[in-house]
C-alpha cells in the first residue's frame, strides 16, 4: 500500500516551500499536474530508505475571501480520506486564526496521524510563541524552517512511524489501472470488460469515487484491475473532483503494472493526461492509451492515422506506446486494449539474454559507433540487461562519459526495433568497462 502524505493549512503558510523541500532535496519525481482550474503539485521523496508520495494541497484556494472557508473544507476533507499522514502546517509568526480553528476542528474528528507544524521558526525567540498551537488539541508541535529545512529531520523521523508497511502481496497476477480525467468513460469501460454494472454510471463528472479491485478471468485473460472511480457515499461537504481525482490516480499509478489512460476523442488529448502520462513513464509503469467515445467522431480514411500522430507528438519523446480506438457504449475493441495490456506487462518483465543482446546490438553499434568527443573515440564492448521490475540494460564502454542523450536515444531506439518494448519505459546506462 502506497504512503500519502498530504500537507493542509491555510495560504501563505509555507505548504509549497516544505513540499519542494521535500521532493527536489531528494532528488525525487516532480510533476507539476495543471488542472482545470488551479495548479497541483505531488511529488516522490524518501525518507530513511522509505519512499512516500507528497501531496501540496496549496493552490486550492480561490481568492475571493467568500469561499475561502468552503476551499479549504473540501481539500483538507479529501486529504483526510486519501492520505496516510497529515501534516497540518501554522505560520508563527501570525499565531492562530480562524482558518486554523476550522482546519484543526476537521482534523480532530479524523483517525488519521496528524502533525501540527509550526513553519517559520528562523530563530530562538520565536519558539515559544509556538506553544499557542497546543489549544489545537492535536498534541505535540513540530517546530521547523521549510526555508531553511530546521527541523524537518526532527519532524520526518515521527511521521514515517506510521506508515503502512509494504506487505508482499500474494496476489502475483498482473495488475492494470484505469486512469483518465472524470467522465471519460472508466466505469463504463469496467461494467462492459466484467459484464455488470459494478459502478453507477451518470454523465456527471465525478458521479464515481474509491478505487476498486476486480478480478478478471474470462477469454483466456487473468489479472487484477484497479478501478480508480467506484462509488463512495456522498459527504456533506461539495468536493473538489479534480484534486479528488489526481489523489485516485496517483495511489493506483503507484500499484499498478500497467496504466491504461483513457483519453476522450471528443475533448482530444489534454495536458493533465499528458501528465498522468509522463508520471506513469517516470515510475516506470507500462502505458496503453485508450482513445474513447470513437463512435463520436466523424471520420474519414485519414481520422485515426491523424489522431494517433497528434497524440504521439504530444507524449513525444516516449512515443512507442499502443493506442487503441475505442466506443465503450458501442463496446468497440474493448477486448483489444485488454490484449495490449497484457502484451505492454509482457514486455515490461521481458529478458534478452545476453548473448542475444550482443548479437543483435553490437553490429549496430559497430556501424554507427558514438561520435568522437575531444578526439577521442567511444568504443562499446558489451552489454547486458539489469534485473529490475522494468527493462534496463548496462552498455560497458572505455568513456562512458563522453555518451551523449542522442545516441542514448539510437541504442534506446534499435532495442525497441529488435526486441519490442512497445509501452514500456527503458532505461540505459554507459558503464566503464
């Protein structure tokens, strides 16, 4: 189970700079996901050999002081359900206001691990003023300087205490997550793969909620899909769907083998797909884009040839990825974009043996060697793939350092020609020999 942590507070508290600090210090993923209406940012860092994802639930807010309260309630309620940790950020150098008494009351009736963090504390005299925040009733104060990083050892040492520890689930079947934005049609997709309405469909964005597990067994096909829209009561609090919907899709990108990004032909691909994409390809996840509500478009001989292009050039440079067609409704090649799942997490466990790998790489290499750098030739003698959950390969070379990004993206190039790793991110390394 993926560890979430979500920072809450009011503006201008210093959410954003602890969450840089957080991700960029560790050298970590960084997306910067643009909704619809505000920007998100989530990102991956790593504590103690403990990696947790980072939600920054700032930039929520509207700025019209009417709904201020209304903004806040819905993220720090979301942030409640979804995260595994809370870090409840202050500014003491304002004391409690208001805006903190009603985010504190929400966290109290919570059962989650919540941390009260007083940012700001650059110096000694402004530690006591910190004590005001006992009245929160939350328990101890983590005194830090997200500026500075002061403190966030202290604080970061508590909160991994409570994370979900990885269990090594007995389930081995291939896992594949349906992720999109809302109302492009994943629910109706899942109803028409297991034939049942599993989820209660409307054309209201947002209708559906908690992820779900379905296992599928049928037309020679066995996995687990992760559903990330299944039905979840309503609370009283009107929810932001959009963050809603990135929390969903991040904790089931992070599960998942395989993501199948259903995209809406209507809309045309959009930049929060984009990053849903770009996010699943830096963690390394097989990819398969569905293009749905096909039936919608009008078409001519050229339609989906143009489609595809557009998309690829969009994803680019990570563009050898399967792109299947689709009309849920019309339950159009619904059962091929399952076959391209299956063939995407084929790929990604996929071994070359090495033998192979040098019969087939090394000519090539032979014929369009590195270019020489300062005078000096590249000269690649050997390779091999490296054992890891996605495909990797080590190419041993007397000056490793002088390969650039190009001819990485040749040798990254004649692997998929040869070996086809259609949907799956590869990595490649140069190694001294």
């Amino acid at each position: 189970m993926s560890n979430l942590v979500a920072i809450v507070g009011r503006p201008n508290v210093g959410k954003s700079t602890l969450y840089n600090r957080l991700t960029e210090s560790r050298k970590a993923i960084v997306d910067d996901m643009s909704g619809v209406t505000r920007d998100r940012h989530y990102g991956v860092a790593e504590w103690i050999g403990k990696p947790f994802t980072v939600v920054d639930t700032g930039g929520y807010v509207a700025h019209s002081e009417d709904v201020f309260e209304i903004a806040i309630r819905e993220q720090v309620t979301i942030a409640i359900e979804e995260a595994t940790v809370i870090i409840f950020m202050v500014d003491v150098t304002t004391g409690v206001t208001d805006l903190d008494d009603e985010i504190a009351n929400i966290l109290r009736r919570s059962k989650k691990p919540v941390f009260v963090v007083a940012n700001k504390v650059d110096n000694n005299n402004l530690r006591n003023d910190a004590a005001v925040f006992y009245s929160f009733g939350l328990g101890e104060i983590y005194l830090i300087s997200s500026m500075t990083g002061s403190g966030t050892g202290e604080l970061l040492d508590e909160v991994v205490k409570h994370f979900n520890e990885a269990e090594e689930s007995e389930n081995t079947l291939p896992k594949y997550a349906i992720v999109g934005r809302p109302n492009v049609g994943k629910s109706s997709l899942i109803n028409a793969l297991i034939g049942k309405e599993r989820n209660i469909v409307t054309p209201i964005a947002g209708t559906t909620r908690d992820s779900i597990h379905i296992h599928y067994n049928q037309f020679g096909h066995e996995f687990m899909l992760i559903d990330t829209a299944g039905l979840r009561k309503k609370t009283k609090v009107k929810e932001n769907i959009e963050f809603y919907s990135v929390m969903r899709t991040i904790k089931a990108l992070e599960e998942a083998d395989v993501i199948i990004l259903m995209i809406d032909a209507v809309e045309g691909i959009e930049s929060q797909d984009i990053n849903i994409f770009h996010l699943a390809e830096k963690n390394k996840k097989g990819v398969v884009i569905l293009v749905n509500k096909w039936d919608l478009i009008e078409k001519d001989h050229k339609t989906t040839k143009v489609f595809e292009e557009q998309i690829r050039q969009k994803i680019a440079p990570f563009t050898d990825v399967p792109i299947v067609f689709t009309s849920v409704v019309e339950k159009q090649r619904i059962f091929k974009a399952i076959e391209a799942a299956s063939k995407v997490y084929e790929n990604k466990f996929k071994k070359i043996p090495t033998s192979k790998l040098n019969d087939v790489m090394l000519p090539i290499i032979e014929n369009y060697p590195p270019p020489a750098t300062k005078g000096k030739y590249i000269k690649i003698k050997y390779a091999t793939q490296i054992s890891g959950s996605s495909p990797m390969f080590a190419f041993f070379c007397n000056l490793p350092q002088y390969i650039k990004d190009p001819y990485k993206r040749f040798v990254e190039n004649k692997l998929r020609e040869n070996f086809d790793f259609s949907g799956v991110p590869i990595q490649i390394y140069f190694r001294q020999k």
